[in-house]
C-alpha cells in the first residue's frame, strides 16, 4: 500500500490538494453501480468499505442478495433515485461470487 500512498499523493499534488483521508473507486456495469472507498488509518489504507446500488426498482434483488447471504433486507437503503447496499471488506469476499447474479 506504499505505493498507493505515493500515486494518491502525487494526484494531490497535481490537483493542489491536501493529502487525501480516504478515496473511491467507482465501476459501472449497466445500471449497476460499485464504490469501493479506502480510509487512511494510522495503520495505512485500510477500512474497505464495498457498496453496490442499483435502480430503485430493482431493490429487491439487493434485499434477495443480502438475505442470501445470512443478512437482513433492511440493510439496503434507498433514496430517490437507488438503492444501496455496503459491505466492508470481510464480507465482500463472501459476497463477491453472489454479485455476478446480479450482472
């Protein structure tokens, strides 16, 4: 993650800004969505927190997904537009092969 912190800070940087406390990573396949966010701990980059969102009308299958997995349908939440649903790393791992249903 040595790197990271290098490239992280040289994009700063360029930018003209301070050193980043967390950053995201964001990927589109279709109507899905995945954020993959980083925060820098004193421990380096760590904290990854995983969230996949969706079109509000296909909440149900974040809610099939979730429950697939031993977790509870009101993890996802929704706002006007999608529906959410987060992970942190540790369960990503579980979670991951169960995602490719959903593209």
């Amino acid at each position: 993650m040595e790197e990271l912190d290098f490239h992280l800070s040289q994009i700063a940087k360029i930018l003209g800004l301070a050193q980043p406390l967390g950053f995201m990573l964001s990927y589109e396949f279709g109507d899905i969505w995945i954020d993959i966010y980083l925060e820098k701990t004193q421990d380096g980059w760590s904290g990854r927190t995983y969230t996949i969102s969706v079109p509000k009308e296909k909440a149900d299958r974040l809610k099939k997904l979730v429950e697939s997995v031993g977790g509870s349908p009101e993890e996802v939440i929704s706002d006007s537009d999608r529906a959410y649903l987060s992970f942190p790393y540790e369960d990503w791992e579980m979670v991951s092969p169960v995602i490719m249903s959903l593209l």
